[in-house]
C-alpha cells in the first residue's frame, strides 16, 4: 500500500514550501508571488497557443481560398510562348497517379476600360468543360453562366471586386487593350477589343476578384495571337506535394518546359508569413520568459526564510545535494503547474475560438473581422503540436533553469551562520 512516508522528504518539503501556511504572513506572501508567476506563465502559454493557432488558421484560409483559383502546378513551353503539343502531354500527365486532372489555359496581362476608368487584369482563357478539374471554384461556377464563354462570341467573366472598382454590370460592354500592338500611320497602337459581360465570380481571394478575367481560350489565343495555349495547368490529389511533384515532372519532361508550382508562385507571400510567426513566437516567448525567472526572485525570498529550516536540515545530514533539490522542485512544480494549465487553456480557448470570439462580439456590439475588408467572416483557428510541443517544452525549461542559482545559494548555506541569530 502506497504510504506518504514513501515520498522522499525533498518532494514533501518542496511541495510544502509551495502552499501558504496559515499563520506566517511571510509564507502567504512568497506562496502569493509563487502563484503570480504561476499565473504569468500559464497566461504566456496559453498566449502563445491561442496566437499562433489563429495565425494557422488565418495561413491555411488564405491558402486555400488561393487555392481555388490557381493551379497546383504549371506547365509551359521554355523554347515558345505557346504550348502546341499540350493534348499529347496532357496524355501523359493523366497516367501519374498523383494527378486528378489538367486544362490548358491562356495567361496575359492586359488593361481593363470602360469609359474613363482603366484597370490592370490577368487574363485567364479557359476551356469550360476542362477548368473544373484543375479549379476547384470554377465548380461554383453557374452552368448557366459557363455556358456562355462560347468561342468567337467573346464573352468574359470578371471577378466582383473588379466589376465593382469599375462600376461594371452584368450585359455591359468592356475593352481589352492587349499588349503587342500593332504599326500605323500615327506609330504602334494597342490592340483593342469589345467584351461583353456575361457575369460575375467570387472566388473569397480579394487579389483574384479584383484582377481576374475569365474568357473562352479559343477568343484568349486570337486576342493575343497565339497559335496554342500558353500551357497546362495541373491539379493534384494533395497540394502539399506540389514541390515535389513539380522536380519530379522537370526531370521527366527535360528542359524543353518549365515545370512551376504554387509554392514558387506565391513565395513571397508564405515567406512574409513563416517570418511574422516566427516574430510573434519569439516575442510571445518574452512573456513566458519574464515569469519563469520570476521564479527566481521568489525561490531567493524562500531560501533567505527558510535558512534555519536548511541549517536544522543539514546538522540532520542532510546533504547540499538533497537541499538543492527541494527548492529546485519548488521551483519546478510552479514551473509546471503553470505550463499545464496554460497548454490546457490555450488549448482550448483554440479548438473554441469560432464559439469565444462571436461571443465576444455580441456582447460587445463589435465585428472583430468585417466582412467586406477581410472576406473571412469567422477567426480560423488551427492548433497544430508542431507549435504547441515547442511552446510547452521551452515553458518547462525556462522554469528549470530559473531555479539553478537560488537553489545552488540554499545548497551552500552554513549551518553555524545561520543558525548564530536563532
């Protein structure tokens, strides 16, 4: 049968160092700053959780609202501006198993204009009948609407944000001035065309409503006189391996194309993002920081209280190892008392975020993400142990080392000094 006696003495000491007793004002005080540094390191831990769970969450939105609209990777000709063979091709990328689907597609930038008004626009000749299995929100697409992108027609379907900058409705004409112009009289002029509107896309992505252009491919390659299509997009089973893919395909296909990924299309944006996570946890980490050496100055206020209680030790036999000990584990059990109590309220303050923070917001009368700015109406939130793992084991180290120097003082106290006073 398990009996307390059992326990070493430097557990039952360092646990009763911890609690307040009743009687001794100095105790309650030091077990008071225990409790404040306990608070200050769950309150860093839960912190550093809950902010760095919401900025998952807010990576993997924006990620896969992006997406939706561009392909996972990108086929194109190095030696041609077109891409003629891509049927044969596209024969050849349907026999790897990774792979759910391709289209050819046609890109170019071109100026938008409707009267006096002109915007910049990327735009995306498609083939109806293939876009939807390399695009997941040309699925979303009304048929209805997709139908209408017939060739010679030159019908376009413009992103809701662009046709609202420029006040365009549905049914209304718009030009396209196309670069590549072409020698007159009065010198080069750019190439002009009319384009009816046939209607409108939300894509949740607000740098692809406000840019993006959807034609007939057959109307893209006259528009910008090209003999085949600028190349193949391609959609995989699993995103996350597109790097991978995409050095796989580059070797099989040789250096006649150029084999890109969304990876390397968005670089810069997932860079500006890995480096402000890494700030925030670094800054966050300052916050657990400051508590766990608060550690410090209580366990000094402990030791210089208890310096009969380590003289008795010692004339008892007690050894420095053993008093090194029980005030290292004071320190240590706040250190994790803290740590667990902040893991388990970030943890789930996290996983509850979409019910906490409507909440707050009802109660307060205020909208934390407005809709028409950020397009994303609730906080996302994705805890992940690859940043909660870390977050805990550095709480619990910080607590450790905090308690090395005051439990080293109290190891190297002298019995006959302080117990000359007593």
């Amino acid at each position: 049968m398990f009996k307390i006696s059992s326990i070493p003495y430097e557990y039952r000491l360092g646990w009763r160092y911890t609690r307040a007793r009743k009687g001794s004002r100095k105790n309650t005080f030091i077990s008071f700053i225990s409790g404040v540094s306990m608070f200050g390191i769950a309150l860093g831990v839960a912190a550093l959780i809950i902010v760095l769970s919401v900025m998952n969450g807010f990576q993997k939105e924006v990620r896969d609202r992006m997406l939706a609209v561009v392909s996972h990777i990108e086929i194109t000709s190095t030696l041609d501006s077109s891409l003629d063979n891509w049927s044969e091709l596209q024969s050849v990328l349907s026999r790897n198993e990774s792979i759910s689907g391709s289209a050819p597609y046609v890109s170019e930038q071109a100026l938008l204009v409707k009267g006096e008004m002109m915007r910049g626009a990327m735009i995306r000749g498609i083939d109806p009948a293939q876009e939807g299995r390399v695009a997941e929100f040309a699925t979303q697409l009304p048929e209805e609407m997709t139908s209408q992108l017939q060739p010679g027609r030159f019908g376009v379907i413009l992103g809701e944000e662009l046709a609202h900058a420029m006040n365009i409705q549905v049914g209304e004409s718009v030009v396209i001035l196309s670069p590549g112009g072409q020698f007159s009289p009065a010198g080069m002029l750019p190439r002009m065309k009319q384009l009816r509107v046939m209607g409108l896309f939300r894509s949740g992505h607000y740098e692809f409503d406000a840019s993006l252009v959807l034609l007939h491919i057959e109307d893209a390659k006259v528009l910008f006189r090209l003999s085949g299509p600028s190349g193949l997009r391609v959609k995989l089973h699993q995103p996350q391996e597109a790097k991978y893919l995409s050095n796989v395909l580059q070797s099989q296909l040789g250096r006649a194309y150029t084999v890109s990924d969304w990876t390397q299309q968005n670089k810069t944006w997932f860079a500006a993002v890995q480096v402000e996570k890494r700030m925030m946890f670094i800054i966050l980490t300052l916050i657990v920081a400051v508590a766990a050496f608060n550690l410090v100055s209580t366990l000094v206020m402990t030791v210089t209280d208890k310096l009969a209680d380590i003289a008795i030790l010692r004339t008892l036999g007690a050894t420095p190892l053993s008093i090194m000990l029980i005030f290292m584990l004071q320190g240590s059990l706040v250190g994790v008392l803290g740590t667990f109590l902040g893991f388990a309220g970030g943890t789930v303050v996290a996983l509850n975020i979409d019910v906490i923070v409507p909440f707050i917001e009802n109660m307060l009368g205020a909208h934390f993400l407005p809709k028409d700015i950020y397009f994303i109406s609730s906080m996302p939130s994705d805890p992940q142990v690859g940043d909660i793992a870390p977050i805990v084991l550095i709480s619990l180290c910080l607590s450790f080392l905090a308690t090395l120097y005051p439990s080293w003082r109290a190891s190297r106290v002298n019995p006959a000094e302080a117990l000359r006073y007593e």
